[in-house]
C-alpha cells in the first residue's frame, strides 16, 4: 500500500473504475454470445439480438473500454454471420 495520499486515492479510484469496466466489458460479451447464439439457431429475433450487441459494442467504444477498430471487427463479424443467415 502507497504512502503517498495521491497514490492511495489513486489505488481506490483504479480499483472502482476496473470493477466498473469488468461489469461492461461482461455485459458486452454476454449479448455478443446471445447474438451468436441466435445466429446460429436461426431465431426469429436474430436481427434484434445483433442490434443489441453492436449498441453494447458502440458503447463500450464510446467508454474507452474497446478500441475502435476492434468493435468495428466485432460488428462486422455479426452483421456478416446475418446476412449470411437471411
């Protein structure tokens, strides 16, 4: 543990914002699997899960949490896999 009263505020400040990212970055990946899933099963809402899942990707961008060429990977992954399902 830091001495230095700016180093401890520092430690708790990182501690809460990782929590804060690791609960977005596992809802992100929870509806990316969702739409897969869907994908996959050819279900009826495949085309609202992906819409679901690219909004969580933009915004985990908008946050810092992806970079931007990385949610555009992951987009483009969905929105092929759907039009390959249609």
């Amino acid at each position: 543990m830091p001495n230095i009263k700016s180093s401890k505020k520092r430690v708790k400040v990182t501690t809460v914002k990782s929590a804060q990212n690791k609960t977005v970055r596992t809802d992100l990946r929870t509806e990316i699997k969702k739409a897969n899933i869907a994908l996959e099963n050819s279900a009826e809402d495949k085309t609202n899960a992906v819409r679901v899942a690219i909004k969580k990707i933009d915004k985990a961008v908008a946050k810092g949490i992806l970079h931007k060429n990385t949610a555009a990977r992951k987009k483009s992954a969905l929105d092929k896999k759907l039009a390959a399902g249609a």
